[in-house]
C-alpha cells in the first residue's frame, strides 16, 4: 500500500489492488483534492495532472464548475505560514485523470476500476466489503440495544420492534443509501435503445410551441447558449466505454438527463422545464412505466431540489432520483 499525504484532514492513497481510497473527517461529504494529492496517489508530476485536466475541460468530458472548487489552506513557505486560495478537484475528476496518466500506479487503478465496472454491469451490484461489514455490525449492534431497553423498559415485545425493523427495511435502505451517497444496485432496467438527439431537439421544439401558445415561454426558451449543447449532454449520457455503456440502466440514463440539463444550464431559458420534459421524454422512449412514483409533485419537488442543490452533492441527488425508480 502506497502512503498516504495528509493535508486538510484529508488522507488520500492508491490501495494494492488499484482502488484509491480516502480517509477524512467525518463530517466530510465528498473528497476534494489538490494537483499535488492527485500527483502523489499517482505517481506522477503536478505539470502532468494540470495538462490532463486542461485537457478533460478542452474536451468537456467534465464541466469546470462542477469539479472544481477552491478552499483556503495554510502552507509553509519560505518558513514562514501563508493563507492561500488552492484549487481542489472533486472525486469525479480524479477518476478522470487515473484514466488517462500514464504511470505504473495508474495502471493499477485502471485494472481495478475496470474490474469494478465489469462486476457492476454484470451481477449489478458492487460491494465495498470493509463497509459492508462496519454496517452490519452497526445494525447487530442497534438491534441488541433495543432489547436492552425493551427488557428495561417492558414498552414493546422485542419480535414486534423487530418486525417493525423488517417491515420497514426499504426505508432504512434508502435513508443510508443517501446518506453514503450511493446509488442502489438492483431492480433496474437493463435494455438496448436506439434515440438520436435529433429526436429530443423536434420534440423539445414541440414543447417550446406549445408553451409559447399560452404565453409561458419565449423566444429563447431551449434556446441553446452554445451550439450543440444539448446533443453533447445527449451524447454523454448514451456513450459506452469498453463495449459498455457508462450508465448501464435505463433509470441511471434518465436520472442524468434530468440532472446535467437543469445543472449544466445548456439554454438561455427553460432549463428546468426541459430537464424535466428530457426526463419524461426519455421514460416514455424506454417503455418505463412509472405513473405510480413519478408524480407530478414528486418531478417538480426533484427538479427544484436539483436546480437548488450544491454540484458537490451530484452523486447523492443522483442516488435520490434513483431511490423513486427502486423496486
């Protein structure tokens, strides 16, 4: 195992089988690392991590704004402690640089993370077995106090909390899927689709007409900022990697048109009401029916909840919209 740099509370190394791992305070929601943490886990120098990353914005494989973020950190210069504002890079960004450096250690995390996706894609699912077991001796744990107290106490028979644990069980499930900020793995729709963008564009133009008809949009309503916006987020979303699709289920591919249009902002106006449109657009193309936990209420409370959100919580929000589909 390669040491880790500590800085900012924040310990960030590359394990033996290839997988970087983190380790931060507690109250951390995501990981956020610098040019030198990133060119430390992978062995190469920060001149190299800055030319990938100018390249993976050149590109638009990531969005600066969603990536990126600076934080005052204190560092020792010229012996003497100096407060500056450093760029730190989220976790999407360094999965993105392990891709494309050319090193020996990236060349195991390349190993890994294909072996990860393969496993995901294949049996649906992918276990993180040190967090597998903290949790289910958490959950031993939480069942033994309450029969603790129960015995004490003599308010509920222990079989009936129990049951009432187990009736409940989704719940539970999906309040700590969110709150790890991972995406559920099984009971979602794996089919092959063929959609063009220039299917989207028609009938998003459709909508534009409808609602220019009665006076609640403009001229510029879908009216793309830069040419080919849309097609791009399109493009990104029905992409394959290695023979694979980067998002591998139908529910996956629609919870991120939902997302990257209203975050991404590609037109002048109605970037909301399009996302949300995408959205259904794309569970009617796929034959998904899902009349019953998609609602009005529910699209509009998920489309504001995204528009409000801060870009570092993109993989719980994602995980949330998924939480609707779960079966």
């Amino acid at each position: 195992m390669k040491d880790g740099n500590v800085k900012n509370n924040l310990i960030i190394y590359q394990a033996e089988n290839g997988a970087i791992e983190f380790r931060s305070d507690v109250d951390a929601e995501t990981i956020w690392a610098t040019q030198q943490q990133i060119a430390d886990v992978f062995d190469v120098t920060i001149p190299t991590i800055n030319e990938h990353i100018k390249n993976i914005y050149r590109t638009e494989e990531l969005q600066e704004d969603s990536t990126i973020r600076k934080f005052r950190i204190v560092r020792n210069e010229s012996n003497r402690e100096v407060e500056r504002e450093i760029n730190h890079y989220n976790l999407d960004m360094i999965i993105s640089i392990g891709y494309r450096v050319n090193s020996k250690v990236a060349t195991n995390f390349r190993t890994w993370a294909t072996q990860t996706i393969k496993q995901h894609i294949t049996k649906g699912y992918t276990i993180n077995e040190k967090l597998l077991s903290q949790k289910k001796d958490l959950y031993l744990k939480v069942l033994d106090d309450i029969k603790i107290l129960n015995a004490q106490g003599d308010l509920l028979a222990s079989d009936d909390i129990i049951n009432l644990i187990k009736s409940f069980s989704e719940t539970w499930f999906s309040l700590q899927s969110y709150d790890a900020g991972t995406i559920p793995g099984t009971g979602f729709t794996k089919k092959d689709l063929t959609l063009s963008s220039s299917e989207l564009y028609l009938d998003i133009q459709t909508l534009k007409s409808e609602l220019m008809k009665k006076g609640e949009a403009t001229d510029i309503f879908a009216q793309e900022k830069t040419t080919d916006s849309l097609k791009g987020i399109f493009g990104n979303i029905m992409q394959s990697v290695f023979g694979n699709d980067v998002y591998p289920t139908l529910e996956e591919k629609a919870a991120h048109f939902l997302y990257f249009i209203i975050k991404n902002h590609p037109f002048n106006d109605g970037n909301k009401r399009t996302g949300a449109f995408t959205f259904l657009w794309f569970l009617k193309k796929s034959g998904l029916d899902t009349s019953i936990t998609i609602t009005p209420n529910a699209l509009t409370t998920l489309t504001l909840l995204i528009a409000q959100s801060d870009p570092a919580d993109k993989d719980r929000i994602i995980g949330l919209i998924l939480l609707m589909f779960h079966k």
